[in-house]
C-alpha cells in the first residue's frame, strides 16, 4: 500500500517538476563544477547551516570489505572511467537520482550534506535512472545542466543506469540485498533510495526513498560511517 501510495504521488507531480533539462587506481573524477542553486526555499535547503542535528541511526549490515561493487566499472556524466574504489576511504552516500520525480527537491539537501560533510571525508555519489515513471528521460548533459543551474550539485554524478530487473548495474546487485530498517530487502522502490557506506568499506546503511537527506536518522549513519 506505502508502494501505491508514493508511486501515485510522484507521478501526480511530474508535471509540476523542473522540466530543464577499472581498478584501484583509477583517481575520482572531479564533481561538477559549483554553480550557486536559485534563491529561495531552494538554496535555503541546500545551506549546510539548515541541517538539523544527527538522530540516531539504524544499524548498519556488516559486509565484506572486497564487494563486486567496488571494481565495477562505471562513466561519470563527463563519460570518463571510474569506479568506487576510487572513492574508498570516504564515506559514501549513493543514491538513485532522477530529474523530473516529486522527489527531485531532494537534490538541494543531498547538496547540504555534501557542503557540511566532504571536508570530513565524504561524498554524496548520484545514479540517473529512468526505471520509475521514466522520470529520468534526459541525456547526460541535459542531466548535468539541470543538476547544476537548478540545484547548485556539486557531488559527483555518473551515467544513467539501471538499478532493477536484468540490466541492473553491478554497484546494484551488491545493494539491493541489502535491509533497511523496516527490512526491506530486493528491488529498489523509487527514485532517491539512499544507501550511507562507511568510510572502511565494512557497513551500509539503507533508507527508504522517502526518508529525506536531511532525517535525522541518515545524518547520525553518515556522521558513524565518517573515517575516523
């Protein structure tokens, strides 16, 4: 019934949506170049200072530290080769991102995340996809431009992919077997699911789409997934 209910939202309000458009050694890719987000509730949300403090998180799933996930390869939205291992020792936050979903103003405190925490050891690490609603129909450009004049994103942001079904990407089917705290385990639900990995490599943290960037619950797993 949760499923129906925030299926039937986001596709209510995709009209009302902005409609702008491997190996170890591989370094990270530099994310986009910062562009200020508009004025508004929207540059508000991304504004680190409108974070609320750290609540406490679910427990993590121990896992292996030598994941498939890890060596998968992948482009950037650049097309340039990368993978996560070039983002080991960071604590990281992946999410599946979409352009024109009810829940697109997610980007703004996804951006406040990455502004507070990055200098800490973290990044926020987004995957387009168009798998819900087809909510993510743009072409990589169109998706950068977007991300940038609409948002201010400066985490990185990699090719479009595909989280569910046969052509789902391996950094995916590392993923999604994983439990959230409901015990949700399998498919991704929707657009912005949200998995917090520590900086070891050795726990991660899954959340409900609907469970925003700024929740308490998410800024306490990234603050315990920091490097220390």
């Amino acid at each position: 019934m949760r499923r129906f209910v925030a299926v039937a939202l986001a596709l209510a309000t995709v009209g009302a949506c902005s409609k702008k458009e491997p190996g170890h050694d591989l370094a990270p890719i530099a994310p986009n170049a910062p562009i200020a987000p508009i004025a508004g509730p929207t540059a508000a949300a991304a504004d680190p200072a409108n974070l609320p403090p750290a609540g406490t998180a679910p427990a993590p799933i121990t896992v292996a530290k030598d994941l498939p996930m890890w060596n998968a390869a992948i482009k950037t939205l650049q097309g340039q080769d990368t993978n996560l291992a070039a983002y080991k020792g960071k604590a990281l936050l992946l999410v599946n991102v979409a352009s024109k979903c009810g829940l697109t103003p997610q980007y703004s405190t996804l951006e406040a995340l990455q502004k507070k925490y990055a200098s800490k050891g973290f990044t926020v690490i987004g995957f387009p996809c168009n798998q819900f609603g087809k909510q993510e129909p743009g072409s990589a450009h169109e998706i950068e431009t977007f991300c940038s004049t609409t948002y201010g994103v400066t985490f990185p942001m990699m090719e479009k992919v595909e989280v569910n079904g046969p052509g789902r990407h391996e950094i995916y089917k590392t993923l999604t077997p994983l439990a959230d705290a409901g015990g949700h385990t399998g498919d991704i639900r929707w657009n912005f699911e949200k998995f917090v990995v520590s900086a070891d490599g050795t726990k991660i943290t899954r959340f409900d789409p609907e469970v925003t960037p700024n929740d308490p619950a998410v800024i306490a797993a990234i603050e315990q997934a920091l490097p220390h």
